[in-house]
C-alpha cells in the first residue's frame, strides 16, 4: 500500500513545539508523516503539494513532526494528505484516534486526499468513513491485471486517456449505487482507480496507483519509468476545486 522498494532515508529532527504559522496569503497543506506511513512516500506527497499551482505552505503532521496532527492545526489547513503506507490494519491502529476528527474536518469545509493507503484509509472497514462506499484490494477484484503485491506497474485509464502508474497493492473503490462521486480513473478491468467525491462540506479525492510516485521508485524496483505527475496535479485540482 506504499512502494516496498528500497526509499532513500529521511532524517528527522524532532523540535518540540508549535510550527510557526503558515506564510501569509499561502493556504496551508498537511501532509501525514509518521508510523502509518513509510519513507518516501510522504516526501513524494509533499513535493507533488509544492509542485501545484495551489502555491501551498507544506508541512509534514504527526506525532514526531513539528505540528501534531491536531483538530487545532487541521483548522487551519486547507488540505489534509494522507501517504502510502505499509499494512491497512496497521495504519488504522495508528490512526484510527484521529477518526472522528478527520471526519470533523471535511465535514466542516477540509480536504482529504488519499494516495494507497491513505485511499485505503478512506473507506469505511476499516477506515475514516469518508467514501460512499468503501475500498477492496484491486488485485483481488475479478479479471485485474495484477496479481501479487510487488511493485510493479498499473494501466489505467484517466479521464479517457490510458496511462501507466507505479502501483503497489492499491485500493480500488466500491460505491454504493447512489453517489455523487466523479470517477477520473478505472483499472483495466472496470474497477474504479481515483475518484474525487463531496464528504459534507468538504472533499475527498482518493487514487489507488502512485501518481506522486518519483523516478527513484521506479529505479530502486528495477521498472521503467512512467511518471505520471500531472495525474497527480489532476488530483490536487479536483480535491481543491
């Protein structure tokens, strides 16, 4: 649910205290880096952040970062990111005090964007609950493309188009009948692969393949590469918008 290749590490420097402020006229965006995630994939979400017009003040949020992950500090985010990670039940376990007011949060007007894990943290079993629906694993849907949970490369089809995404064990995402979901990518065999759907309030926008994923990915899993940024930035809109 987050790419198992090798990551460069990420050293972390834990300051005790709030961080300062976001800058002024620059909408602040949360981006989840702690025990429900692994290295690199925070880092992936936060450089597509910066990379989009949104023209974001990126902070990473958790519990050795500089902001804690807070209904305080979500207050005053204008989007909450939630990374690849590694197993769903032991993300949730991390996590799962922070439901009610993840939920609170876009409900009241925030955005939550989900990338793997963070898509599989979306649904409901178990999950934050932000979806109508919930999540499976793709490989595990009839007539998938992918079968076992290497890294590996992913077709899709993102707004009519067809693409190729770095992929590890990603979600696809079951919607109950009625919703008002709006669908930007379906896996080969139909499943939905990102979508971007209205939760109170606020948005969810959530992707099942790595978007973000940067070309290190690819190398350090022996694939070629594909990079699909603009995918990514697809997603950022659709959240934001």
């Amino acid at each position: 649910m987050g790419s198992t290749g090798v990551r460069r590490a990420i050293r972390r420097v834990f300051r005790p205290g709030k961080a300062p402020p976001p800058r002024s006229g620059r909408p602040l965006a949360l981006v989840y880096r702690g025990p429900a995630s692994i290295p690199g994939c925070s880092e992936a979400v936060a450089g597509l952040l910066k990379a989009s017009r949104w023209g974001f003040d990126v902070r990473y949020t958790g519990p050795r970062e500089d902001v804690p992950l807070s209904a305080e500090a979500l207050a005053g985010a204008a989007v909450y990111a939630q990374p690849g990670g590694g197993d769903l039940d032991r993300g949730y376990r991390h996590l799962k005090r922070h439901r009610g007011m993840l939920r609170d949060y876009v409900a009241g007007g925030g955005r939550y964007l989900g990338f793997c894990l963070g898509g599989y943290l979306a649904g409901a079993t178990p999950g934050f609950a932000l979806l109508p629906g919930d999540t499976d694993q793709y490989i595990a849907t009839p007539g998938a493309t992918v079968d076992d949970e290497d890294d590996t490369l992913v077709d899709v089809r993102w707004r009519g188009r067809d693409r190729t995404l770095f992929f590890q064990d990603g979600p696809c995402f079951l919607l109950d009948p009625e919703n008002e979901a709006t669908v930007l990518a379906t896996y080969p065999n139909g499943a939905v692969a990102a979508l971007v759907v209205p939760y109170g309030a606020g948005r969810v926008a959530v992707v099942g393949p790595h978007p973000e994923a940067t070309d290190d990915w690819f190398t350090d899993a022996r694939l070629p590469v594909r990079q699909a940024r603009d995918l990514g930035l697809d997603l950022v809109d659709a959240v934001m918008t």
